[in-house]
C-alpha cells in the first residue's frame, strides 16, 4: 500500500505494519516530528490496517464495513482525543472518559485504536491515568501518540512506548510534491517555502496558497527600505503585530543568517531565502561580520522571550531592539 498523498511516508509506514503482520507490533507507538510531516495520516492508516477486516500484508481492503466506519471518521472502535478549542491541557476527564469507553463497549472490529494528538499537553493526573492502561492494556488494543515537543513528555510515559521520528523528505523530493500538488512551478519560491518550515512540504504548502507568502514578501521590502532609509524604528508596526509577531521574527532572523553567511563566502544555494538575494547582500553590506553576528544573537535571544514569557512590554522590548539594530549596538533589550 502506497501513500500516495505523502510519498516520503512510504518507508516508515510498510516497517510498522510489517512489525504488527509478524506480530511484533507494540501496542503503544509514539510518533514525533516537530513540524507537520503527515504523521495523523500515517497513523491514520496504521489504524485502518489493524481494524480492516480483510488486511493482508500492508494493505487494508477499503471496501469492507469496518473501513467504510473510518473513511466517514464514525468507527466505534476508533478514539482520537486532542487539545480541546482553547484549552491549555488534556486532562484526566478525557482520559477517563476514553477508558470506560474502551472497557464500556463492545469491540465492533478485531481492534480498537486510541489516538491521542499532541501528548505533552497531557496533565500529571492524566499521565498517570494513561500509564495504568499502558501497563495492562486490555486485548487487541492500541494507542498511538503524536508529539511535536518529546522534551516535555515524561519519562515514564516515553519508556512504555516505541518511539518513530517521522523526518521530512529529502528536498528535491519536497519540490517534487510540492510542484504535484499546487499550481507554483517557480523553484526558488518552493525551495525557499520548504526550507523556511523546515523541509516540512505540507506546511510550505499552506504558507504558498495562504496570505503568509505575500506578509513574507512585504516584510522584505519593509527591510529593504529601512536600510535605504536608515529608520528602523518603520518596522516597529509590523513586527509588533500579536497575530504574525513571532514568524516575523523568525523570518527576520532567518535574512540575518543568511546575510552572515554571504559575508563568509557560503555558496548562495545554500541560503535559505533563495528569492530574496539583494536584500540579503544590502544587509551583508550595511554590517560587518561582527556586528551581522551579534545583532543576529540579540534577534534570537529576543525571539526566545518572546516565546516564554507573557508579561512582557513586546513593544518596548522591539523598540529598543529596533534602535540598537539600526545604531549598529549590541547592548541586550532584555536587560
């Protein structure tokens, strides 16, 4: 069974449903990757593989009632639990409430499947709720998680799972895809969309089909003119804006790091923002080495508090970032 949808998916894919037809499959897999990689549809498929009523090998049927349940996503034996709309957690309640399930009804297919996305948001209370199960898990049942910060997750719930890193493709596999399966042919845009999410083709191409591309764009006139116009402090209403504040940043960063490497005689085919070479060369030339590298330190910094920390003046904080970019200082905005 290919998946056709995510070729690069293929490998990992056929090695876990081989691992369950020679019945060695473990009953609790954790899948990581820290962008989107498609690992919902590969456990998705997984899934369907253990209820389909006729699989064979690495292949569901797809005609059978049980995968009619899971093609209109209303199979009795498949539980998916995630982050509910504005919640900060997943608590004890929703895992108890999934349990009982389990235990409550009877099983409709020879398997039953607990999904649960994002695990680290689990609370203590619920970790240890999902360990007892995880322990002595009833029969013919399995739990799949889906991690994008595996730091966060305790160690007692990791060691009772085996772990996949779903990794993105190599990239001109991504510009392949990418090229497949959206309207854009121009391959310095799909090389600079993959390599600013990571390699990550599915999420370069939301940023390609969404408003974020052309926010990208303007952002790196708005640069562009600063530096002409030496007023940085012109910046300060775009990268203050709450919804875009922190991929602005990020953005930024990434143009700085390129510019660092211009001024160190790296190739440009290995920049990042392949579609925007003048401004990383006007950039290389306002600053030197030094002071490319401590202003890109500063930005990163900068960046790092802006992630942790709430209850903080952001705008302050850009202001005097802004002014000691623009005054070529590298005193810290933080202190």
């Amino acid at each position: 069974m290919k998946m056709i949808q995510y070729p690069w998916l293929n490998t990992i894919y056929n090695q876990i449903l081989f691992s369950y037809d020679i019945k060695k499959g473990h009953h609790a897999l954790l899948l990581y990757s820290t962008q989107n990689n498609g690992e919902d549809i590969l456990i998705n498929s997984i899934a369907r593989w253990l209820i389909c009523k006729n699989s064979f090998k690495i292949k569901y049927c797809n005609s059978c009632s049980d995968c009619y349940l899971m093609n209109i996503g209303q199979h009795p034996d498949y539980y998916q639990l995630d982050l509910k709309y504005q919640a900060q957690s997943i608590g004890v309640d929703s895992i108890r409430d999934c349990i009982d399930s389990i235990y409550r009804f009877t099983q409709y297919s020879k398997s039953k499947i607990v999904f649960i996305q994002y695990i680290e948001y689990l609370t203590d209370e619920a970790v240890n709720m999902l360990l007892k199960i995880l322990e002595e898990p009833p029969d013919n049942t399995y739990f799949f998680f889906r991690s994008r910060k595996i730091i966060n997750i305790p160690l007692t719930l990791l060691s009772r799972c085996v772990k996949w890193v779903v990794t993105p493709p190599v990239e001109s596999l991504g510009i392949e895809w990418l090229i497949n399966n959206q309207k854009l042919d121009n391959i310095l845009f799909l090389t600079t969309a993959l390599r600013l999410n990571y390699g990550s083709p599915i999420e370069a191409k939301v940023m390609l089909q969404s408003d974020q591309w052309k926010a990208r764009v303007e952002l790196c006139n708005h640069i562009n003119d600063v530096i002409k116009n030496g007023n940085f402090l012109q910046l300060l209403p775009i990268l203050k804006n709450k919804e875009h504040r922190y991929i602005f940043i990020s953005w930024l960063i990434t143009l700085l790091v390129d510019a660092l490497k211009y001024r160190q005689g790296v190739k440009e085919k290995f920049f990042i923002n392949l579609d925007q070479l003048q401004l990383i060369l006007n950039i290389s030339v306002y600053w030197k080495v030094l002071s490319l590298h401590n202003q890109l330190s500063q930005w990163i910094i900068l960046f790092y508090y802006f992630q942790r920390f709430d209850n903080i003046n952001h705008e302050l904080l850009l202001t005097c970032r802004l002014l000691n970019w623009q005054q070529g200082t590298i005193e810290s905005c933080i202190q």
